[in-house]
C-alpha cells in the first residue's frame, strides 16, 4: 500500500551556513541600534582550513552614525554560536586562528533614491515575489497550539533547537554546535496527519568521545543515537506522534566527529531560504533570502507580512490552508500584485478573502515597518530555528506570529 509521506528539514545555529546568517544578521542588529533607519546588506561567507580559518564580510551599508566594528561583531557572533576552538572548526574569537576579512561599501545612489523616502510613501528595496503560508497542521498537537505552521517543518524546527539547547546547557556535552535533524510525516487517506514516520539527525561530537568505548566507534555510534533519542527526538516530539513506532536515523555515515562546522563544509549567508527558513518546503518561497537585510527589503519584510496576513486568515476559521503571494517593483510602495490560493479549503468564496486581506493589511513597505514594529535589532534571534511558526517574545520578537482580535474579527466581517 502506498503511504502518503512528507518531508521537511532544518539545521542548527552550528551549521556554517546558519553560522553565515547569524554573522550577518548581527550586523543588522548592531546596524539599527545605531540608525533605526540604516541600510544594510551584508552576505557572510565562512571557511575553516587547517591552518587559520576564514569569515568573509561583503556588502553595503549605509547609516547615521559612526559604523560599528564589523569585524568585532562578527566574531562575537560566531563565539556565541560555539565556535570557540579551532579542532572543532573554527576559533573565531582567535586572530591567530581566525582572519575575518570586511569588504562593505554603501548603498548605491541608484537604490537610495527609490528607497529614502519617508513614512508610507517608501519604496521596496528590490522587485521581486513573496510568499507567506499557514495551516492547520500543528493546532491539534500538545506544544504546538497556535503556530499554524506545516507539521514536519515545525517538529524539525524543534528538533535544531533542542540540539543547541542540550549542548549549550550541558546535557550531552560532547555535542558540538553543528547539526541537522529531518522529519518524515505520514498522513491517513484523508490527508489528515496521521504519525511521524521517520527522524533523521545528524550531530557533530567530540572526535574522543569513541574513548569511553574502548575505541568502538560502534559503541560510540550507539550511545549517541541512545541519548539523542531520549534527550532530543522524544523530548521534544508529542508522545501521540510516535506512539505507532517510527524509524529514528542518527549520523548515517556511522560517525560525525571534530572537526565539523566550517572546517567541513564552508557556509554562505543565504543558502537555507528555500525550506529551512521557511515552511519546509509546503509552503512556497520567492527565492530572496532575509538574513543580512534590513527591512527596507521587501524580501525580508515582505515575507514577514504575508506570512502574518497567511497565519491571520487561517487563525479567524476562513481556511485551512492559506498561501498569500506579494510582489513589488523597486522603489514603488504599492505592490504589483497580491494573491490569495486557499488550495480548495476555504470556508467562503476566495475572492473574498483576498479583499478582506487587502483591507485588513497594509502591504506597503512603510506599513509593514510600522504595523510589525520592524525598525528595531530583533533579527539575531531569527537567524536559526526558523523565521515562521515561532513563538513572539516578550522583547518583541517574532512580531510577525502574533495575532490580532482586531484584524481577525475585520477578516471575519
């Protein structure tokens, strides 16, 4: 019998590319603390080698004030993630082992005059395409209520960060910063979910970790898969999605260990847009990553408020699936066009909808900045573990997960 089976992804804050996006969204941050107006762009590029280690800065801001120290703050950001020693990967702390090279310029005239304008009439940093998606997949699950969010993207979203988080507290600490985790989910003729049907984890470890075995790297492969499994996948997995069994996947080459991270592979800011950062590969994705940018680019900010809009109009019971499709022209504020697909779930005629979101949701790029309070140093904490089906924090994170009574009553009316 053919079973119905989707996939998703993600990676921890360790993974050279996320590293990349860290970098360069602490950039951002350090960028609007000092301008909450400044424009920025800054791609990272990382690369461990035996001898030294590479962090690549590249781009363009521009800001009232005096710049901040990139080079500092990259390397602070990098320590933060784990990369403190150079035999797991990087020492990025370490002018001996680390070189950290900065190549920002500012932003082309070109741009600006399209862009520098003020209030509402500001107008989007770049052309392009956005997508924002919501469902119903994670609402009937413990933990998960309220995310609205494709159930494999969310679980392994979850999973990442339970990597870092039992690292950095020590519960496995042999752990090191770079990881990745893969669900499979199963769903039922009706196309509702049904189980997890298979996890994958892939998790960097302390290269003497296979000492406590006598040297067996099948004993050590064992006891890693052991604890990752009781401390990771079932700590985090509700009890009802594993109850008829899964298959559990942990480093299939048989080992990960030091030196992993940017040693093993170089990282690019940018290069997990498509499925990590966004609905794991359900929802669809313009191509613009966010990372490095500040939200004047319609590529970050955009996505942010179609996904907020998407999550709005499931949330208020007018569909189960949602996708919301925007598109600018540079320096024009009113997009070119804005779509709404419900995927044949709707509860009223779809039509209808999309003119309920365009009156309830202000898609110009001032509007956006305004509406989700978006001209502050929030971005750092976006960099890993998925930019969507978050929680909002207390520091005013994630503002694009909240919902409004508001808003939700004016879709409904």
């Amino acid at each position: 019998m053919t079973v119905d089976l989707f996939s998703s992804e993600s990676v921890t804050r360790g993974h050279p590319d996320k590293l990349c996006d860290t970098v360069s969204d602490a950039i951002v941050d350090a960028c609007l603390a000092i301008d909450s107006n400044a424009r920025v762009a800054v791609e990272t590029c990382v690369k461990g080698k035996e001898d030294m280690g590479l962090i690549v800065l590249a781009g363009e801001v521009s800001l009232n004030g005096a710049a901040p120290n990139y080079e500092a703050v990259a390397r602070e950001a990098a320590l933060r993630v784990g990369y403190d020693s150079h035999d797991i990967g990087m020492d990025a702390g370490s002018p001996k082992w680390t070189e950290v090279q900065v190549h920002i310029t500012t932003q082309s005239s070109n741009i600006a005059q399209g862009v520098n304008q003020d209030g509402l009439s500001q107008g989007a940093g770049d052309q392009g395409l956005m997508f924002g998606y919501a469902c119903t997949e994670t609402e009937a699950f413990e933990g998960l209520e309220g995310r609205y969010f494709p159930l494999a993207a969310a679980l392994s979203q979850r999973l990442t960060r339970r990597l870092t988080m039992v690292r950095e507290e020590g519960i496995l600490p042999w752990a090191r910063p770079d990881g990745k985790s893969q669900v499979t989910v199963e769903y039922d003729t009706n196309g509702d979910v049904s189980k997890v049907h298979t996890v994958i984890i892939a998790i960097q470890h302390d290269k003497a970790l296979k000492d406590q075995f006598g040297g067996s790297e099948d004993e050590e492969l064992a006891h890693v898969r052991s604890e990752v499994k009781k401390h990771v996948v079932e700590a985090v997995i509700p009890a009802a999605l594993l109850s008829d069994g899964y298959e559990l996947v942990v480093n299939g080459t048989g080992r990960f260990a030091d030196p992993g991270g940017p040693y093993a592979d170089a990282g690019l800011t940018g290069r997990k847009i498509i499925i990590v950062d966004t609905y794991g590969g359900m929802g669809r994705h313009g191509g613009g990553a966010f990372s490095g940018k500040d939200p004047s680019k319609v590529d970050r900010s955009a996505a942010y408020a179609s996904r907020w809009a998407a999550k709005h109009v499931v949330a208020a019971g007018l569909a189960a699936r949602c996708e919301i499709q925007l598109a600018y022209v540079i320096g024009v504020a009113e997009p070119v066009s804005i779509r709404v697909e419900t995927f044949g779930t709707s509860t009223i005629d779809e039509r209808t909808i999309a003119n309920r979101v365009k009156s309830t949701f202000d898609f110009r790029p001032g509007a956006i900045a305004r509406d989700l309070d978006l001209l502050r140093p929030i971005y750092s904490v976006t960099a890993a573990g998925g930019h969507f089906g978050r929680i909002p924090g207390s520091d005013g994170s994630f503002p694009w997960e909240v919902l409004y009574e508001e808003r939700l009553a004016q879709l409904r009316s």
